[in-house]
C-alpha cells in the first residue's frame, strides 16, 4: 500500500499519494512535447484575454467549460500509460483528462469547483502533478481552509460530494521559476 495522506473527509473526501512517479520516467518532458497546448483565454466583460496557463484537453468526449467547448483530441501513448496507473491507484475508469500546464509560480487556477455538467457529479477527479512543487488550496462554503503542496510525481484524488461544498485554486508563489504540469482525469458523463 502506497503513503497516503487524507486531508479531509467532510464533505467529499481528498486523498494525497506522494511518489506515485518516479523521476525517472521523464514524464514532465515527455507531456511538454508530446500534447498540443493552447494558451488559455478568459472571457471578462465580453472582451477574451490571454493568460499564461495552457492547457488541452484529451480523450473520448467533448468538454464544455468555462464558455469555452473543448474538443476532445484523441489519447495519447503517454497518457494511456499514466491513465492506467491512476485507474489503478483509484478504481476508477477516466474517459478524458485536462492537462494544465503553468511555466512558472506567476501561472495561476483561481478559485473554482469542478462541477461542470459534462462530469458524473461525486465521481473521483484524480490530479497528477509533474515539475515543480505546488501550493493547493481548499476552502469549504463555511471558511474551513486546508492546503497541500503537490509534488513531482504525486497523486491527489477529490471524491464524493466535494465539488458542492469546496473551491479549489493553485495560487501565485512569485518564488518560484520553474513550469509545472498538471493533469486532471475526469468522469464523463
Ligand atoms: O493544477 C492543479 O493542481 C489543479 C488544476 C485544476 O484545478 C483544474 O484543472 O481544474
Ligand atoms: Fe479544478
């Protein structure tokens, strides 16, 4: 059984697996070149603005989100590969998975839940993480905070009902120089 941290249980549970990776498998370089990034555009008061995070969006089913419809590009080799270990590791199957990728600590999430309707509501969301480390945020609905730092090669697993009681956001760590990759495998509906 791998180390395994529970951050909470109230309300939807969140599961932390540090070194499910190894360094060794060169996962970071392999995802950097191999998926089709798109830099990421927000939509504030009719007008689309640029942000420094890119992401794409990979597997059988289409995904609309935030405004934007994300049209599924078919899996990778290098994707299948890690989507078979964390189906391992959750007991869960994933039908598309959302890859972010943040080139240094000034590249942000904000506060958001993953909610949308194209998700099987309380299905586990599993959140793998390459590169640099880090900080994850959760505020539940009545103030509660936790936080955990995701490490290269780590697995985080959200489930149950969590999406309707906490947001989530990766914040800006101006310190830190260094990209990130970040994949999140989802439950289609
Ligand atoms: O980069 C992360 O750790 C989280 C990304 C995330 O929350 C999302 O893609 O919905
Ligand atoms: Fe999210």
């Amino acid at each position: 059984m791998e180390a395994k941290l529970q951050l909470t249980n109230r309300n939807g549970s969140v599961i932390y697996f540090p070194g499910i990776f190894a360094p060794s498998q060169d996962y970071f370089n392999r995802l950097k070149t191999a998926c089709c990034w798109q830099t990421e555009k927000v939509q504030v008061f009719g007008k689309w603005h640029k942000l420094r995070r890119q992401t794409a969006w990979y597997g059988t089913a289409d995904y609309r989100y935030s405004g934007q419809l994300k049209t599924a590009q078919p899996w990778l080799s290098v994707l299948l590969e890690i989507k078979a270990q964390v189906e391992e590791l959750t007991n869960e199957s994933y039908q598309g998975v959302l890859l972010n990728y943040y080139p240094d600590g000034l590249t942000a999430i904000g506060w958001h839940a993953d909610d949308e309707r194209d998700l099987v509501p309380n299905a586990a969301i599993a959140s793998v993480s390459f590169g640099a480390t880090r900080r994850f945020d959760l505020r539940h609905f009545d103030g509660e905070q936790l936080s955990v730092n995701l490490e290269d090669g780590s697995v985080l697993i959200m489930a149950g009902e969590l999406q309707q009681y906490w947001k989530h956001q990766v914040p800006v760590q101006r310190k830190i120089k260094e990209p990130r990759i970040n994949l999140t495998f989802r439950v289609m509906t």
